[in-house]
C-alpha cells in the first residue's frame, strides 16, 4: 500500500458485527497500540468491530472500505453508516463500493477480501463466538495470503476459536493488551500446499 508516495505498513481489522460495545475499549487499545508502532490500519463498513475500530481511528492513520455508497446508498441495518460518514467528514479516506454493486451478501465478503488485502503486515480479527462466519472468513483471506493472523475471544475461551485450516491457534501469552490474543499458527504440511 502507498500513500504520499512512500510504502506504508498496514494492519487490518476486522470482527464480529455482533461484538458486544463492552468489548469497543479492547479494540481501541489494540488499534492504539497498532498506530503507536508506526502502522496503519484499514477496516470494514459494519457495525460491531469494524464501528469501534472507525471510532477511534485518526484519518491520517487509516482507512475504510465500505460495502455501500456515500450517505449510505445500498447498506443495511449491518451497515455502521453514521460511523463511516464521521469519518469521511473528518477527512478520512473511504473507499465506497468496495465489495462491488452486486447482491449485500457478495459485496459484504467482496469488501472484507479488499480489507485484507490491503494488508502488508498483519490482521487482527476480534470474534464475538466461535461461529463468527465474516470474522472466520477474514482470516481464511489472511492465510490465503501468507499474513499472520491474531485473534482476540471477545466473550468465549479462546481454545474454541474455528480452525481455519491445516493449524492451530496458540496463545500469544505475556503481558500487556496482545496477551489475551490467539496466533494462527499453519501445520508444515499446508505450507507447501
């Protein structure tokens, strides 16, 4: 990814549309603590994780694609509309139409793949239950990809997070925010898949 002409170190975000707002100053020290190392962070379009990530994120440290058009033209009840505006008219960068003009349910998978893969770092995807859909989806894109994936358990032990693949989660461990988070770790034999 480039901006100003210079490569910039991007992190991307994505969970749970259901995440609970008890769980948005978990997000929030994560996402700090994203842009105190240096990096961006990009993000989706919908409520839950993605709105807690937009709430808190500064325009000149990220950016958002959304599944809809400016002023909400083509969202939905999932849609954190007022959240993507705020940003935007703080002059944040928004990327409307991200997933496409087709059927909600293929823009919304279309956006999160253009959120993925606008990371050259890492993601980091907060599930509110062990069958998160969207949020198994952004790491499978992840893997795919070759980018390491942390997840947060928001609400659930984190041993129940969904096997993506040929893996296993491991507990990153330590002390501090990212201690309570999950690394996607793939077996040997998927590496030469």
């Amino acid at each position: 990814m480039y901006w100003s002409g210079g490569f910039v170190a991007v992190v991307a975000f994505a969970g749970s549309r259901s995440l609970s707002p008890s769980f948005s100053p978990l997000v929030q020290s994560v996402l700090s603590s994203v842009i105190r190392s240096g990096r961006s962070v990009s993000v989706g379009c919908c409520i839950g994780a993605d709105q807690f990530t937009l709430s808190a994120l500064p325009v000149d440290s990220g950016f958002c694609f959304a599944a809809f058009g400016s002023g909400g033209v083509g969202s939905c009840s999932l849609s954190a509309v007022s959240k993507v505006s705020a940003f935007a008219d703080r002059g944040g960068s928004v990327n409307y139409w991200a997933g496409g003009k087709g059927e909600l349910k293929e823009r919304l998978a279309t956006r999160t793949q253009a959120v993925i893969n606008s990371a050259s770092v890492s993601v980091v995807v907060f599930f509110s239950s062990p069958v998160s859909i969207g949020s198994a989806l952004a790491c499978r894109f992840a893997i795919r990809r070759g980018l390491p994936v942390i997840a947060f358990a928001c609400g659930f032990d984190g041993s129940d997070l969904p096997l993506l693949s040929s893996g296993s989660w491991v507990q990153v461990g330590g002390s501090g925010i990212w201690s309570t988070a999950w690394r996607w770790t793939c077996s040997q034999s998927s590496i030469f898949n």
